[in-house]
C-alpha cells in the first residue's frame, strides 16, 4: 500500500507542478468576445467565459485536495494493517 501512496504522491506533484494548485487557472478571466458572435458562441462564450476561470480554478484545487486525501488514507491504511501485523506477530 505504501508503494500505491508513493506513486500516487509522484503523480500529484507532477500534476501541481504542471497546472500549480488552481490559483493560477482561477485568474483566467476569457470572456464571451473570444468565441465569437454567432448565437451559439456566444451562448458558450457566457459560460465558459467571465467567472468560469475561477470556477475551473476552485475545482481543480478541490481535485488536487482531495486526491492528497486519499494518499493520506492510502498511508493510514499501511499504518494500520503494519501495526496489526506486529501485533499478531507478538512484537
């Protein structure tokens, strides 16, 4: 289980190192003008744009908080069951 929280560590830190911890994604502010002004684009342009940079932002520091939740419980796990194995061997 440690090698499964170790690798799972590696990943993480390659991802923050990549994309940061969303604050950087969250002071994306594109705006609807890019996409264009057909009816469709700028139905997406109001959605993707204006306050969707800090949502994309805000989610993804949730993922990055979260996947480091289950390398801690990953970890506390292998705690555990070292701890039950000592015991049983009567250590």
């Amino acid at each position: 289980m440690r090698v499964i929280a170790e690798e799972l560590a590696k990943n993480i830190e390659a991802v923050e190192k990549a994309g940061g911890n969303g604050s950087a994604i969250a002071d994306i502010h594109v705006g609807a003008i890019p996409f264009g002004q057909w009816t469709d684009a700028k139905t997406f342009g109001a959605a993707a744009g204006d306050s969707a940079g800090r949502q994309l932002g805000q989610v993804y520091a949730e993922f990055i908080q979260a996947y480091k939740s289950v390398i801690a419980a990953v970890e506390a796990s292998a705690g555990n069951h070292a701890e039950a194995d000592m015991r049983n061997e009567g250590a």
